[in-house]
C-alpha cells in the first residue's frame, strides 16, 4: 500500500523513494511483524486460556510433556494476522506471485485452523481425520501448482540440482504432480517439527533467512546472472514476505521459548511448511529448500522410517518419532535438542547458500 500511494509522492517529497527499495521495505515488513506479535501476543494468549483453548498432550509421549497440558495453542494465527498485516502495507500489490503465496499462506492455515480447533472441542489429540487433511492440503497444492503451470514462461518446468550449473530435466507437465507432492510434504514435515517449545519457531526463521536471501538474488538480473541462477522478474518481492515471516517468528519466539505460554498448533505449523515450497517452487529452488530446511527433511523421515520398519519388522528403529522425541528419550533436556537442533539448521541454511557459488 505504502508502494502505490506514497512512492508516486517522491516528486513532492524526496523521502518516499525509500519505498522502491526492496531491502527498505523488507525491513520494516519485519519490524511491523514483530510489534504486532510482541503488542498482541498477551492479549491473544489470554483470550484463548478464556476460550479454554489448550493443547492436549500425547500420553505416550516424554512425561515431561505432560505439565504442558492445557498450555493455550493456536498461537500460529498471531503469525498469520501479522504476516497479512504486514503484507497489506509494505508488498507491491501489483505482483501476483506474493498474491500466490500469501492466498496459499491463507487457506492451508484454515485447514490447520480447523484441525486445532477440532482437537479443542474434542480434548484430545485427535483433530480432522488424516485423509481429510491431506485432501485438504493436496487440494490447495494442487490449485497453487495449475496457477504456476499455466503462468509460467519458459524453463518454469525444468529441475535444477544444487552444485550443477544447468538444469537436469524438464519435468514438463509432471512438475504438477511433483509440486504438489513438495508443497504438502514440506508442509506436514513442519508440522511434524512443532513439538518442542521453540523448536519450530527457531528453525523456520533460520529457513526464512535464507529463503530471503534467495528471492533477493533470483529477483535482480544482475546479481542471478553473475551467480548463474535462474533469474525470476518479480521473485525479488518475496523478499519482503520472506523477512515478515521472519519478524513474526521473532516475535511468537518471544512467547513460545521455553516454558512456552503459548504453541504454534496446526493453524501455524502447516502453512509455513507449505509456504516454503511454494516459494521454492517459484524461484527454482525446490531442490536447494530440502537442504536449506535439513531438518525439517529428517523430522519427517523419522516418521516415515519409524512406521514403515515397525509395519514390516514389528520394531522400531527410533524411541519415539518424529526423531526430536527420540532424543528426549535418550536423556536430552528439551531446551537442549532445541537448541542443537538450531545449531543444525542453521548449518543446514549455510550449506545450502554455499551451492550457489559452487557449481
């Protein structure tokens, strides 16, 4: 908004020419994120003790889990509302692919929405049936993928490979299935992540981090030309989604560090996984983001690994999955898998933006 109404004032006032800049706006895009989680993070985890809207805890899980019951959840609207906020004043309402992103941010937080909500009412850990959420999420991959398929110029199909210089393959109209199969599995692999105090929060900022950095750099001619990447015309203002995303988990970190007063839930987990990819998706990353959120990929593939090996050996390979459990399990604090678990994602995050110059 700030773009379209003051930016044209810079003939008047010199000043408003900041609002051009990508890195100006990016920035303060961050800051109203974190105002707006820090000022109403108190007022929403008060209403929703009142409401009586608290996490039911996993019986079979860590006992020291246990105390956190009741622990108000659904805290991912704080991100959403704040991100939307943000958005509204600082993108270039003009440009269809933050459009994208934050429509897919939306309706993939209503399916989380609806699944906390169900887990509330019923008192348990249970929320929409399992095929009922995928169905959900597929549905909105789906959508998002067609929308890129059919927009999308030439090479928007191709696969590239971190340290290769040109592309793989060109997927062709299998790039829609595959989209989709990244954006609902990146998706619940956060979602699968969000079962510490902070854990989540810490490692999606790490990943946004990143994920801004890349946008900055697909979206500039000058710079994707030197580095040999695919340049993206407009990719450049995910950048200010990239670095609000990152605002609003300062801010939810601020109350969701251990012990935390309030938990991300589905409404908040799901639609940050799955914005990953769809942003991955647009600049011709979707390969480089399973690197850059490394952990999120072995969170998930514990899951995977813990129920295909107990359905064919009777055994499990882990104590409890998703593998951040295994861990507490194993004698780890919770503060201090959280903590390695940052280490590593950040190492993760390095890792991936070294590809660019080796290749």
């Amino acid at each position: 908004m700030f773009l379209e109404f003051l930016y044209p004032l810079t003939n008047y006032f010199s000043p408003f020419n900041v609002f051009q800049y990508l890195s100006f706006r990016g920035a303060y895009a961050a800051l109203t994120t974190l105002l707006i989680c820090y000022i109403l993070g108190p007022v929403i985890i008060e209403a929703l003790r009142k409401l009586k809207i608290g996490q039911a805890i996993r019986e079979e899980g860590p006992e020291t889990h246990l105390k956190k019951s009741g622990t108000p959840t659904m805290g991912g609207v704080l991100i959403i509302f704040s991100v939307m906020f943000s958005m509204l004043l600082w993108q270039d309402l003009g440009n269809s692919k933050v459009w994208l992103t934050l429509e897919a941010f939306i309706a993939l937080g209503i399916i989380g929405f609806i699944d906390d909500y169900l887990k509330v009412s019923k008192r348990n850990s249970d929320g929409l049936p399992a095929w009922a959420k995928l169905i959900g999420q597929f549905a909105v991959a789906l959508g998002v993928m067609l929308y890129l398929y059919v927009t999308g110029g030439e090479g928007s199909t191709v696969l590239y490979v971190p340290f290769l210089k040109n592309p793989v393959i060109d997927l062709g109209v299998f790039w829609i299935p595959f989209g989709t199969l990244l954006i609902v599995g990146e998706s619940n692999a956060v979602n699968f992540s969000d079962g510490l105090d902070g854990l989540a929060g810490g490692l999606l900022l790490l990943v946004f981090i990143a994920l801004a950095i890349l946008t900055y750099l697909t979206g500039r001619a000058d710079y994707s030309e030197y580095l040999n990447i695919p340049y993206i015309p407009g990719a450049g203002e995910l950048t200010v989604f990239c670095l609000a995303v990152v605002g609003a988990c300062i801010g939810f970190l601020w109350f969701n560090a251990h012990p935390a007063e309030v938990f991300m839930g589905d409404v908040g987990s799901l639609p940050m996984g799955g914005v990953i990819a769809v942003i991955s998706l647009i600049i011709k990353k979707e390969i480089l983001t399973l690197i850059i959120g490394g952990v999120f990929v072995l969170e998930i593939a514990s899951v995977m690994i813990q129920v295909m090996f107990f359905k064919l050996r009777k055994k499990r390979v882990f104590k409890m999955a998703p593998i951040h459990h295994h861990f507490e399990l194993s004698g780890w604090k919770e503060t201090k898998v959280v903590i390695r678990f940052w280490i590593l994602g950040g190492l993760f995050a390095i890792i991936a933006l070294s590809t660019l110059k080796i290749q």
